[in-house]
C-alpha cells in the first residue's frame, strides 16, 4: 500500500511540474510573470506577486520529493523482538 501512495504522489507530483512548466513556457505564463513584475514595482505596501506557474513548480516538487522519500523509506522503525 505504501509503494502504491509513492507512485500515486510521484505521478501526481509530475504532473503539477509538468503543467507549471508549460504555463511558464506559454504566452499566458509570460503575460502573468510580466503581470507580477510590474505589480511588484508598483505595490506601495511591500507585497509581493508571484505568477502562478510557481505554485504549480513548487507543488509538483513537493509532491515527487514526498513520493520518493515515501518509497524509499524503510518499515516503521519500531522492530518487535522475536
């Protein structure tokens, strides 16, 4: 059960990067990082923009770095003595 969670996060992970990237690549993701640039020189309060692809990056690394430590990790540590 625990290799299927591993590879559903994994998949899952890689595609939210998959999609972030090509956001990034389109014109719409262009239009938005230049969105935020000028948002964040005119925003008088000091909040920050950031494009949305990001969150899509970020998520989609989240999920594959939790899927592979998940996959990878060995059983739960507390060993019954025989």
């Amino acid at each position: 059960m625990k290799r299927l969670l591993a590879i559903v996060l994994i998949a899952a992970g890689a595609y939210l990067f998959f999609m972030g990237a090509s956001r990034r690549n389109s014109f719409i993701g262009h239009v938005d990082t230049e969105a935020s640039k000028l948002a964040n020189s005119v925003d008088a309060n000091g909040g920050t923009s950031v494009p949305k692809h990001i969150f899509y990056l970020a998520a989609g690394a989240i999920l594959v770095l939790g899927g592979v430590a998940l996959g990878f990790r060995s059983g739960s540590g507390i060993k019954a003595n025989p």
